[in-house]
C-alpha cells in the first residue's frame, strides 16, 4: 500500500489558480472523509462499482443517493462513472447528479475527433 503526504497549503495555493481537484471516492480504504473538511477539493466522483447497478443493488443506491446528498450539501459537485443503461440515467438525474460518464452517453471518444463528436453531439465548439 502506498502513503501519500499532501501540503494542504501548497494546495490551496494552487486552489487559488484556475486548477479544479476531485476527491475520487472510489477507493474504499484509500480515502477519507476527514480530507473533505481541508482538501479544497469541487467534486466527488462515485466510482462505477456503485453506479453500474444501482437500479438493482438498493444498497448501491443508497450509497450512491447518500454520496450526492452529502456532496451536495458541502457545496461539492458530483461525477457518477459507469452509466450504462437509460434506467440508471434516469435515476440519476432524479438525484441531480452533476456530471455523468459511461457508455449509455458515449464510448470514449479519441482526441482527435472529439471536436467534430461535440458538434455532432452537443452544438458548437
């Protein structure tokens, strides 16, 4: 297992700059939620293990549902990764869920195309 050290007021100096951070909720045992009251961190991301089968594990979702509430609630915005089907979609957009990513809105788009994808997609660049 690895350790990291983290300068909290070297991080809120580069706060200060247009960088934005996420705490990536993902990894059970890695993180913690004492680094949300000094990280200064603008989103959570709810990893797809939870996600993927929320509409069928009612413990998923409630941790999912949990996960946005709190978000939510210290101001924080939130990712949900490993949407698959239009049911999970729903449900998360009936939780305002921020941001969203997975296969149900697009597989991974190479570099190169994004722009004419985006156009196609979404509107103009």
């Amino acid at each position: 297992m690895a350790f990291f050290y983290i300068n909290i007021s070297r991080l809120s100096l580069q706060y200060q700059s247009t960088f934005y951070f996420s705490n990536p909720y993902e990894r059970t045992g890695y993180s913690s939620l004492a680094y949300l009251r000094k990280l200064p961190v603008h989103e959570i991301k709810v990893d797809k293990a939870f996600v993927m089968e929320m509409n069928v594990e009612k413990n998923d979702e409630m941790i999912v549902r949990t996960v946005i509430n709190l978000a939510h609630n210290l101001g924080l915005r939130v990712v949900a990764e490993g949407i698959e089907c239009e049911e999970v979609w729903d449900t998360l957009v009936a939780l305002e869920c921020n941001i969203a990513q997975g296969y149900f809105l697009s597989p991974p788009v190479p570099a190169e195309t994004f722009n004419s994808w985006y156009v196609e997609h979404r509107g103009t660049v």
